[in-house]
C-alpha cells in the first residue's frame, strides 16, 4: 500500500490529470515530441495492479484516459504507443475489432490479471465499465485517447460506427482461463 502511495505520489509530479466523462486522463507535461520518462506512472499502475489482482479491488476510477504522443505533418498524422512509455505496462500481445456488425456489441467480460489499453484508431464506440459497484460508459473515437482497463473490471463494447476499428494492447499473451465470462461469476469473485 505504501509502494503504491509513493508512486501516485511520483505520478502527480510527472503528470497533468484531467478528468473526462468521470475518468482520469493523463497528460505530459513536457514537450509531446520528446522522448519522455512515463516510469512513474508505470510503476504507479503496476503497483496497483499487483495489489488489486490480489484483492480485486480495481474499480472503474481506476481505469484512465491517455493521450498519446501525436507527430502531426503535412504527410498526416502519426501516433505512437510505446510499452512502459506511452503504455503503463509492456505490451505482449495486439488484437483488434473490425467489422462488427450494426447493433453488435464484444467484451462482456472481466480479467483476472490482464491489463488493457483500448483504442479507436477509426471510427468510434462506446465502452461499459463496471467494477461491481460502479458502472459508467464512455465514449472512444480519437485515434489519439487511449482507455487502460486493469484487471478485475467489467467491460462491454457497443454502438459501433461502421468504419470502427478497435485496438487492443495487451500485457499478457492470451490465456482463457484469465477470463471471467458470466457476470454473476464476476460479482461473486469481486466480493470474494
Ligand atoms: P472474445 O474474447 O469473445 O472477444 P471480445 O471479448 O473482444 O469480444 O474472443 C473471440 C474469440 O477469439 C474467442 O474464441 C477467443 C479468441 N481469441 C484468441 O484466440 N486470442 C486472442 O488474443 C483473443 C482476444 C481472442
């Protein structure tokens, strides 16, 4: 708990926190196209996520925006995530959502380890999280905002646009038996 307290400590002073749609956005401070120090607030996450895998306790709070580094030109634009830089973890696997139906919906499930970075690199669509207690939606369609989800939090994904593309960066391979796929299951794991 200390560890934890010391790194949101070290976080603050490294970064701006803004809230949007009720969840933390993380900002640099310094100059975008310097190559910036994010261990503070890798090590803040990491921290949290050891503890509250343990006691599945993450919650929807938890869970935070990112803006990340953009490198704008006449070409176009160029965004980048970097593991343990941009990310607060090191990224071990990428997926990705596309043509999902008019109407559709994907998640609908919580981990038990996995962290998560969510991103709408085209189009947009709405993200459900839920901790059991809280549960709020918000929307994702900036190439540019990324949503961390830790591990322990409900997620569900609806109102596709019909050109969304859905990046997921993930901190683990995948394993099926991290997932919690029924939702009564996950409430009685979360009091657990
Ligand atoms: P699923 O978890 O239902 O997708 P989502 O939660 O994003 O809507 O995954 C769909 C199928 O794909 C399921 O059979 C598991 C498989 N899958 C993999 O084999 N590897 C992966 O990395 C992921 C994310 C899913």
């Amino acid at each position: 708990m200390e560890r934890a307290r010391s790194n949101r400590r070290a976080c603050n002073a490294q970064t701006a926190i803004a809230w949007i749609d009720g969840l933390r956005l993380t900002m640099r401070k310094q100059n975008r196209l310097k190559p910036l120090n994010f261990r503070s607030n890798y090590e803040l996450v990491r921290g949290y996520g050891e503890e509250l895998a343990v006691a599945s306790a993450a919650t929807v709070d938890d869970c935070g925006l990112i803006t990340l580094r953009t490198v704008e030109d006449p070409r176009g634009s160029l965004t980048i995530a970097e593991g343990e830089q941009d990310i607060p973890f090191s990224i071990r696997r990428v997926y990705y959502l596309y043509d999902v139906p008019q109407g559709g919906a994907r998640g609908g499930h919580a981990h038990r380890n996995l962290h998560q970075v969510l991103v709408a690199v085209t189009g947009g669509f709405d993200v459900v999280l839920d901790d059991g207690a809280v549960r709020r939606r918000l929307r994702l369609q900036d190439p540019r905002t990324a949503l961390h989800i830790l591990p322990g939090v409900w997620r569900e994904m609806d109102r596709f646009t019909e050109n969304a593309v859905c990046v997921v960066l993930a901190s683990e391979l995948y394993e099926a038996s991290d997932y919690l796929r029924d939702y009564q299951e996950f409430l009685v794991w979360r009091r657990s």
